[in-house]
C-alpha cells in the first residue's frame, strides 16, 4: 500500500508539473495517504498473536 502511495505521489508531481495542478487528484493522494497510515497502524498492534488458553495442547506445525 505504501508502494501504490508513493507512485500516487510521483505520479502526481509529474502531473501537475506538466500540466498544472489539480486540486482533485492532490485531495485523492491526501485520501489515499490517510488511507496507507490508517492501515499501517491498525497493522501495527498486538491483535495477530493468540494468547494460548491453558489446558490446551499447542498445535504441532
């Protein structure tokens, strides 16, 4: 997801230096900016790991 941002962003730039700026795409790169940082934080937390309940037998991978 930050790949995509990050050449949402050149992208972007390339744009408006060649053509002018336009206020729409800024405001969907800000979108999907807030977007990758949202992810990326929701990614962060402890939530993947299981406590293992006791007196249970762990699972053999």
């Amino acid at each position: 997801m930050s790949v995509i941002t990050f050449a949402a962003l050149v992208l972007i730039t390339t744009y408006t230096v060649a053509l002018g700026s336009s206020g729409w795409l800024w405001f969907a790169w800000i979108v999907l900016g807030v977007a990758t940082v949202g992810m990326a934080a929701a990614d962060s937390g402890e939530a993947h790991a299981r406590p293992v309940r006791p007196g249970r037998p762990k699972s053999q991978p």
